[in-house]
C-alpha cells in the first residue's frame, strides 16, 4: 500500500530536515603519526626502494583511517612529512615523489591507477579514503617537468613541491596544494611562482588547506580564512615545539581562536626533534589535544566540530584588539624595565615584584597593559610583563607584536624568555591587553607541562585577554601574540617577483 501524498510529503520533509540538521555539525579526525625515516644517504635509492619505506607509513596511516571511520569520522588529516620523512636533498627525495594533477582532471587513483603516470602513493591513499568511506588529506610530493622555455626552471629540468592530496569519500581527488611557505631546512623543494588558495565544498562545510610555516603568514592563511571564509582549515605540519609562544598545541589552538575558524591540526612525532601536539581547535578553544614529549608511538584524536562555526550561537564577536588599551587615561609606564631574549628577539620586561597590581611596559609603538593577582605566589618564581614590537627571524624576516605574561626559568631576571615548562604559581586572576597595530592577533595561555586551559579564560570584544575564575593550574605564560603582516619584509627566497 502506497503512503499518501501528504504522509510521503511529510516524510520526505522530515528526511530533508535530518539531512540539514546532520550537516550543522561533524566527526572529525587527526593523527599523529611517528614517521618510519629512511636510511640517511648521499645518494638516491631505486623507485622500489623508496616505495617500500612510503608502504611501511601508510600501513600505518591506514589503521588510524580505519579506525577513525568505524568511530564515525567523515575526514580525516595526517601530518606533513608523514609518508617518507624529512632531511632529504633535492636528489634522495626524487625516487618519492610523484606528478600530482590538477583535481579538475576528475580523476580516481583508485579505480583508473593507469590513467596518468606511474601513481602508486596516490592510488593507495585514493583506496584508503574509498574503501572507508572517508575524506583522507595526506601529504607528499610533487614534481613537474618544465624546459629551456621557463627561466625559472631548475637545471635538472623539474619542479618539486611540498603538496598536500586530498581525496574524498569516493576515493576522488579533490584537493591538491603546494605549500608556499618552506622552512629553512627544505632546501630539497621549490617555492611555488604564486601562493594557492585551495578550498573544497563538502556536505559539511567549505575547507581550505595549507601546511606548517604558510601558518604565519597572510598568503594563504588569512586569505583563505578572512576573504574565502572557510569554515575549517586543515593543516598537515611538521611542528618543532619552541618555548614560550610557539608550541603546537599553544598556538595553533590559539590561531583558531583568533582566525575564529575550526583548525584541524596533525602533526608528526619525534620526540628527539621536538615534534609532537595536534589537535582538533576551534574559535571557542580546543575540541581535544594531544601533547606527548616521552612516549615514540603515534594517536589518533577524533571529535564532533561545528560545521558552519560562524552560524553557531556561540561564535565569538568579532575584537578589536586595541580598544581597551588605548582606551586607558592614564598608562603610566613601569620605571625598572629590562631587557631579555626570547630566543633572538630582544623583549621589554617588567618584574612583577607583588601578588597582585597593575603594570605596564612598551616598546616601539605597543604598549602592554596588565591587571593580575597571584593566588600562590612561589618564592622560587619570578614572572614578568614583556612586550616585543619588532622584525623576528634569521633569514626570512616577519613583524611579531607580543604582550606576555611570563614565568622565567629561573630567579634570575637574565633567565626571562628561556624556555621551560614547569611552574607552582596560579593566579586568582589576569587581564591582559595591548595597543596593538594589527587587527591579528592570538590569545595563548599555556599551563604548567604544556597544557591548555580550555573554557578558563576569554577574549572581550575590547581585546582584554581575562581570566574567568583563576587558573586552575600553574601559569607558563598568558600571551596576546600579534602577526602585522604589514610590516613583514620582502622573501630574500622566492622565486616570483
């Protein structure tokens, strides 16, 4: 017996109602992949030989996919570097990489391997996301032939990227983006002529995708958030933990909530290199966290997100991030300041010599506000106010404006800004802010053995960063961490003009 017309209306209503409401909100995964290296070597190994180690990771890579999608998670992301390594020439890494086409080309590894070159990285990695039903966003990669033709063309006739893949629950490649950011040590890789702005549409939002380094800067990062307005970014990195402002767990949860945009982190571990901290972070604070500086052994983190973040009823106001600060009459600035390095950047420090008080210092043109009260002041520990308004870097030169409160190593006012971890004081409350020039800034604060505190602080509209209850842990630092892309200097690297 048929249903009638209104019954089957209702019920196809119903089911499209289902649909919608499924779609406000999705599981998500990352994992945290200790990377099988390669033989260290001046030469480069056979294609066979290089294919082995890459099976070995993605034997690995699978099990986590696998399981992340029996627990229900329509993507998931995997670290950069996590299917051959790092610490390659241009030559040792040739035999691991693959010509990667344009997703337009409509194209499933999976089901049709033979289609363009030799893809055997792609096909599994088309399988693993077909075979579970699952976005996979994996990293590798890239070369492209070039000629005589092109004057950039390097003399080896071909360029080679660091690419992130994206294939969709079909096993389709929908996503392909060179990063345009390179570290230092990736000498191995070319700069792309121009950054990419790389999104993709899902049934659960729109994505865009980018990796490591290309976090600390406006191309793509900010464009793909502030101009492309994605909901999530995903975010395959290599991250190499640096003390106080730059820990992955710290400062990318503290980029979510500052971009006001879901982040899905996944980062390599090895402990002897510093890496490790992934985790799934959006614009209200960390959904979960993952920091482990002395186990070897990889982890998988699975949660549901916000699919649209912005339509949600808890989406954070927009800031300005100056507004207090130079709202303040009266910014009487401390007498007995002095100067220490945060690695090589040269701050302005204020003791803070009582349990409670305000203080200020500045330099350039930031000025560093801030109200506290310690509930336990250690007699081992000192902490201070600092503010850095400058260029940071070696080679590659960009703008940082930072206000932090900070815990030193020592009782030595020389040890402020070295790293550590550990601290016994909390504090009853913080109000921290600053008159800064850039609308981009990032609010930190990272507990004693490196966790976050989520939910016990938060941002007013008029960019104080406040305590809501008191620390529940012993304070490493609060930090208000502005980028003023403004001001960065230009690539001394890239090739493009």
């Amino acid at each position: 017996m048929l249903p009638s017309k209104p019954l089957l209306h209702t019920v196809v209503l119903a089911l499209i109602v289902l649909q919608a409401l499924a779609s406000d909100t999705f599981i998500a995964a990352v994992y945290e992949h200790s990377v099988i290296l390669p033989d260290a070597t001046i030469k480069p190994v056979s294609p066979d030989d290089a294919l082995a180690l890459m099976n070995k990771n993605m034997d690995v890579l699978e099990r986590a996919i696998k399981e992340a999608a029996q627990q229900g998670a329509r993507i998931i992301v995997t670290p950069e570097d996590g299917i051959y390594g790092w610490l390659f020439t241009r030559e040792t890494i040739y035999p691991y990489l693959e010509d990667i086409p344009n997703p337009e080309v409509n194209w499933i590894p999976c089901t049709d391997p033979t289609r363009f070159a030799p893809a055997p990285v792609q096909e599994r990695l088309s399988c693993m996301a077909r075979n579970n039903s699952i976005y996979v966003v994996a990293n590798m990669g890239d070369k492209k032939p070039c000629n005589s033709s092109d004057p950039s063309c390097p003399s080896d006739g071909h360029y080679q990227y660091n690419t992130d893949v994206v294939f969709d629950p079909e096993g389709k490649l929908v996503a392909r983006y060179h990063k345009y950011n390179l570290f230092r040590r990736e000498t191995q890789f070319n700069y792309p002529k121009e950054p990419e702005m790389v999104t993709f549409e899902t049934p659960f939002g729109k994505f865009g995708i980018f990796t490591c380094f290309d976090i600390l800067f406006r191309e793509p990062a900010v464009v793909l958030v502030s101009k492309l307005q994605v909901d999530t970014v995903l975010f395959p990195t290599a991250w190499m933990n640096v003390l106080p402002f730059l820990t992955a767990v710290e400062f990318h949860s503290a980029w979510a909530m500052g971009m006001r945009v879901n982040l899905l982190s996944a980062n390599t571990h090895n402990i002897h290199m510093a890496m490790t901290g992934d985790g799934l972070f959006t614009p209200e604070g960390p959904t979960t966290y993952h920091y482990d500086s002395e186990t070897k052994e990889g982890h998988l983190l699975i949660a549901e997100l916000n699919a649209h973040p912005r339509l949600s009823p808890t989406y954070p106001p927009a800031v300005n991030w100056s507004l207090y600060a130079t709202s303040v009459k009266k910014f009487p600035e401390e007498k007995d300041t002095f100067s220490g390095a945060v690695r090589h950047d040269i701050f302005t420090f204020s003791e803070l010599r009582h349990k409670a008080g305000n203080c200020t210092v500045c330099q350039g043109d930031l000025c560093c506000h801030l109200v506290y009260r310690m509930s336990n002041k250690s007699k081992d520990e000192v902490y201070v106010l600092g503010a850095f308004d400058g260029l940071h870097g070696s080679l590659i030169k960009y703008h940082w404006q930072i206000c932090t409160l900070l815990k030193c190593k020592s009782t030595h006012l020389n040890s402020c800004g070295q790293p550590v971890e550990m601290a016994q004081t909390k504090f009853e409350m913080f109000s921290l802010s600053g008159t800064f020039g850039t609308n981009y800034v990032f609010p930190e604060v990272l507990y004693s053995r490196v966790q976050l505190a989520p939910g016990e602080f938060e941002v007013l509209p008029d960019g104080r960063l406040k305590s809501k209850h008191g620390t529940s842990k012993p304070l490493v630092t609060a930090t208000l961490f502005g980028r003023f892309y403004e001001k960065d200097l230009p690539h001394p690297l890239r090739t493009s003009a």
